[in-house]
C-alpha cells in the first residue's frame, strides 16, 4: 500500500500546533506503518509551520523507525523554509535512533 497526504488539506497552509503533528502521526500513520511500502507527505501550498510540529510528526517517526523511515517516507512540494524544517527535524529522529540502537 502506498499513501499520499497532501498537507495543506490536512492541515491548512500553516502547520503549528505540535500536538496535531503528534496525533496524525499516532492516528493515521503508525497505526498502519507496517502494511505501508511508502508514504508521501506532499508540502504544496504550505507556507510556514512550527518546529514542535514537524519535531512530533517527523522527527519521532525518523527516531521510532530509522533506516525503515528513510526508505519508505518521501516529501514533495516542500518550500526551502519547509524542506530546511523537516530535514532539521529528520536528521535529529534519525540522530536519536542511531543513538539508541547502537550496539543492538
């Protein structure tokens, strides 16, 4: 199964609220991560968004799931402000991961 989310319909042009980012992350994603082969997060027309949000969204997914997220989570559409919020948010999940799996 492939899933697509177009953010802006999820969640408006702003995405802000870091509990939000947590809940459909725990709602709509984790419930089915292990039956899902990719999932796209599709940024067009979002403006501006909170590091809480893409750190409770993206960055706990990266950190719950490390190589697995790398190969199956992609982001398109993503502004620079976007694209350097969630790389920043990524790289620290998959920092953490690392950091509590190593020597496992």
């Amino acid at each position: 199964m492939k899933l697509e989310f177009q953010m802006v319909s999820e969640f408006g042009d702003f995405l802000a609220d870091g509990h939000l980012g947590n809940q459909f992350r725990s709602l709509r994603i984790e419930c089915i991560w292990d039956r899902v082969e990719s999932v796209v997060f599709d940024f067009t027309g979002v403006t501006n968004l909170t590091d809480s949000f893409v750190h409770a969204c993206f960055g706990n997914m990266a950190e719950e799931h490390g190589d697995e997220f790398s190969r199956k989570v992609r982001f398109k559409g993503c502004s620079p402000l976007v694209r350097s919020f969630v790389s920043i948010a990524v790289a620290e999940g998959l920092r953490k991961h690392r950091e509590l799996h190593a020597g496992h």
